[in-house]
C-alpha cells in the first residue's frame, strides 16, 4: 500500500513539473525561445525531459535515524 502511495506522490510531482516547466515556456516570444535555441515545437518534449528528472521526496527521518552509527552503537541499551 506504502509503495503505491509512493507511486502516486511520484507521478502527481512529474504532472506538476511538466505543467510548470510547460506553462513558463509557453510564456517566451519566439525570438526568446530562439535565442535559447528551442523551437516551440519542442516545448512538449522538454517539459517532458524535466518531468522525468523529478524524484520521489526522501523520507523523513526520525531522531533515532538522524544520530550518527556510532552514537547509536554507544548509547544503544541492550535487554
């Protein structure tokens, strides 16, 4: 179930990306475009290049993870 929320959040933060990266272009001249040597044609494609390079959000780490390994290995109780 985890994994699929993951999945999810994944594919809504590339939806986003692709409709900001998308909309911002979309907002140059053709000369402003041309000068950064993109036709309007390929906005569709690079809006979907910058899509793809969004990545899942890290996980939040609890105080216990944030420790470093050897603090955790010095103070860990053992039972």
């Amino acid at each position: 179930m985890i994994k699929l929320l993951e999945r999810i959040t994944l594919l809504a933060r590339r939806w986003a990306t692709y409709q900001r990266v998308r909309a911002e272009l979309e907002t140059y001249t053709d000369r402003e475009l041309n000068d950064m040597g993109i036709g309007r044609g390929d906005i569709t494609r690079i809006a979907l290049e910058a899509a793809s390079l969004a990545t899942p959000q890290p996980k939040a780490q609890t105080e216990e993870e944030r420790r470093p390994a050897l603090l955790r290995q010095r103070y860990a109780t053992d039972l």
